[in-house]
C-alpha cells in the first residue's frame, strides 16, 4: 500500500470515527463547572472532556456554534420561544 493510500485510509477512518471541526466555534450554553464556560472559544476540535460531556446531550451539542454566528445566535438567546432560547432553558435544568 502507497503512503497516499495509507493517508487516505487514516482519514476515512477519522471521518467516519469522528467529524474534524476546522473551523472556530463558541459554546453558548451555561457554564458547566469543571468542564466548559459560557463563549468558551475553540479551534481545531474541542477538548476531550466537552466533548465526552456532550457526546449524549444533544441540547449542549446544539449549544456549540460556528464563532461567525454569534451575533445572531445571541439575539435569539435573547428572544423568548426562539429555539435557542428554548435549547438554553433546557440546558439550564440539567
């Protein structure tokens, strides 16, 4: 086997085990002691310990953004019944 096909291997393998994140993204849910911070920043992945936290709890899943949709996200946060505020209230009562 080549060493592109051994790449190509390795990053099929990666991909379907688990989604590379490249681009920034921004938690903005609520804090959670001992593992993230509300608008906790991260490039390149997120830290193994959010990530096993999150792995089953798709409301703090869907708490994590792209860093270049904050502004909107933040607004919704805002408004009452927008499903970002609905999502954030549940994250709360867990």
């Amino acid at each position: 086997m080549s060493e592109t096909e051994k790449n190509r291997k390795i990053e099929t393998q990666r991909t379907v085990q688990e989604p590379i994140i490249q681009e920034t993204v921004v938690y903005v849910g609520p804090d959670l002691p001992g593992i993230v911070k509300r608008y906790a920043v991260f490039n390149h992945g997120l830290p193994d310990n959010l990530k096993d936290y999150v792995k089953d709890r798709p409301v703090l899943r869907s708490l994590i953004i792209p860093v270049e949709h904050l502004a909107k996200v933040n607004t919704e946060l805002a408004k009452e019944g927008s499903a970002f505020y609905t999502l954030y209230q549940k994250a709360c009562k867990k």
